[in-house]
C-alpha cells in the first residue's frame, strides 16, 4: 500500500480540487492512502496532516479556492527546516508527495524532494501562467474564462450607451501572461502588460480612435503595471473623456473550473499516479507541444520569456505584428 502526501503551497487557483478528488479516486480504488497538509508546508512542518475526504472534495471540483488549506510562508528557507521536512515525511511514512505551487514552490522544493529521492508530482499551479517549461499552468484556462464572463457584461453597457471608455484589470502579478492572452481572445482595443512599455499620448489616441470607430474602446491592464494610478488620471485628461474601470482582483482565482483545467488536473492526476506505482523518481508536470509530461530535469532554474511579443502588437495593432 501507498501512502501519498498532498501540499499546496502559494496561491491557489482553479483545478486544485479537481486534482486532489481524481487522484484520491485512483488511489483509493486501488487500496492506497492519501493525506493533505492542513496549511502548506508550515503545516508539514508540525505534522498537520488529515486524509482527503473523498465525498466532500468531490463536492468541490469544479469550483476554485483549495480544499487543502496553502500557506505562502517561506518555512524551508532555513537549512534545519530542511531538515526536520526530510525527518517529518519519514516518521509520518509518505511514499510520495504530489505538490502544487506556482514558480517559487517548483524552484525551491521540487529539486529537495528530487535530491532525497522522494518520488513527486509538482504541479505548476498558478492563473498566472508564469512557470518557465511549461505552455499552460493549472487554473490559467478558467481564469482566462473568468474574465470573459466580466468582459461580456462590460461590453453590453459599451453598446447600450456609446461614447465611453473602460479599462479592465486583471490578477497576473507582476508578469503580463494573463491579461494578454485575454486582450487577444477577446478582441479589445489597447493591452497594457509591465515587459512592455507605453507611451499615454499614444493609449489616449488609440482609445479616442477606438470610440469614433466602434462607439466605445475598452482596454486591458495587468495588476503589475506600476503607471496604472497615473493612467487612470491622465487617461480622462488627454481624452476629455470619463474612463469607467473595474477590477477583477481575487474573484478571479476563484471562478468556476473551465473544461481545459478539469482535463489537465484529470490527465495530471492520471500522470502523477502511474508515476508513483512505476516507482519512477517523478518530477514536474509540464504541457509541452499540448502534451503533458513529465520532467524532472531542473527547468525552472530557468526564467520564463516575456509573453508573446507578436500578440502584443497584435492587440496593440503595432507596426511589427
Ligand atoms: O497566485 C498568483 C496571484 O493570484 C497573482 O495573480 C496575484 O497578484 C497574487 O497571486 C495575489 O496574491 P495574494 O493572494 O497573496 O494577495
């Protein structure tokens, strides 16, 4: 029999629950045992540790949040940390561990667990889309999709009463991933990411052009973009026009599981289980030319490239796309 540990480490994101409810159906199903830790690794660390209630996370996979409470306190940064997480998973007889986290969890975790040769499954989890290896992180899909449901209800008051201006932020941290990709899905006017910089005599123009032309102009602007408060007064000023602005802020980690993120957790699910009773090393779950595999060479010691430049100018309608 198998013992599995399950630790959500960072931001949650959608897709989390519907992970945790596959696998604990693979699992139980063939005898073996899976707990979680009840706070991310602080929780580990105290040995706070309870088995899934299956029923009840079943009950929650096409929703967001985490049925596994997550902790973002850095507690391995100390070498005796380290240490007492070896000795914590050993007296508490895990086999394995299946570890969700954005960036900074595949960076600084993944390679431990690998070094003590403790089979894992690392879930790149984050809406933000920024783990270097990977085309597509757990929870991106509905957030993108969340989005949209915002956009739609932007745009019936964009046409019910022409003439004005909106601009949309999204969640995205200080990378342009997510807001760009749904600039580009959704067809707006103008996309504002921190890699990218921008000249406000030319948004102002742009947007102007954009009411003459289609009667509104809605822009999309990441959270990480640190001239946003200077926008939203120049941007009424140059115009001569009142900019409406909304904020998606945490709602948007915490929408509905979209079809593409309840497929990739099943297909992740399926992946870490036949890993772990392979009885192979593991490592991270990475989409790769639309595949999932997995890797355990060290791919996250690498940073991300900027978003795609050409769907920039795109949206933009810049000279180079
Ligand atoms: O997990 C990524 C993310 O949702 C970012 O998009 C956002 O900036 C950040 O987390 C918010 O973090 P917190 O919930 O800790 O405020």
């Amino acid at each position: 029999m198998m013992k599995t540990l399950m630790v959500v480490s960072g931001g949650d994101a959608p897709g989390i629950n519907t992970l945790i409810a596959r696998y604990t159906m693979l699992a139980q199903a063939q005898g073996d045992s899976v707990v979680g830790a009840m706070g991310g690794f602080e929780a580990v660390l105290s040995g706070q540790f309870r088995p899934i209630d299956l029923s009840m996370v079943r009950r929650m996979e096409g929703i967001g949040g985490s049925y596994l409470p997550s902790s973002r306190v850095p507690v391995l940064a100390e070498e005796n940390a380290r240490a007492q997480l070896r000795q914590t998973l050993q007296d508490n007889e895990i086999d394995n561990v299946v570890l969700f986290g954005g960036d900074g969890t595949l960076r600084y975790v993944l390679p431990l667990l690998l070094e003590w040769q403790i089979p894992v499954a690392a879930i790149p989890t984050t809406i933000d889309n920024d783990v270097a290896g990977t085309e597509r992180t757990l929870g991106f899909d509905s957030a993108c999709n969340f989005a949209y449901q915002t956009i739609e209800g932007i745009l019936a008051t964009a046409h019910a009463l022409p003439g004005r201006l909106f601009l949309l932020e999204t969640l995205g941290g200080d990378t342009g991933y997510l807001a760009l990709e749904i600039a580009y899905a959704a067809g707006v006017h103008a996309v504002l990411v921190p890699e990218y910089d921008f000249d406000m005599n030319w948004l102002a123009d742009r947007l102007k052009q954009a009411v003459i032309r289609d009667s509104f102009a809605l822009a999309v602007v990441t959270e990480g973009v640190k001239t946003l408060p200077n926008l939203l007064e120049d941007i009424p000023r140059l115009t001569d026009t009142r900019l409406r602005f909304s904020r998606l802020g945490h709602a948007q980690r915490g929408g509905q599981v979209s079809h593409l993120d309840r497929k990739l957790a099943t297909e992740m699910a399926h992946l870490a289980y036949e890993t772990f009773k392979a009885g192979q090393p593991g490592g991270a779950l990475m989409v790769r030319q639309n595949q999932l595999l997995i890797v355990n060479e060290l791919v996250t010691v690498a940073h991300k490239a900027p978003p795609d430049k050409s769907l920039y100018s795109h949206v933009n309608d810049l000279i180079d796309h």
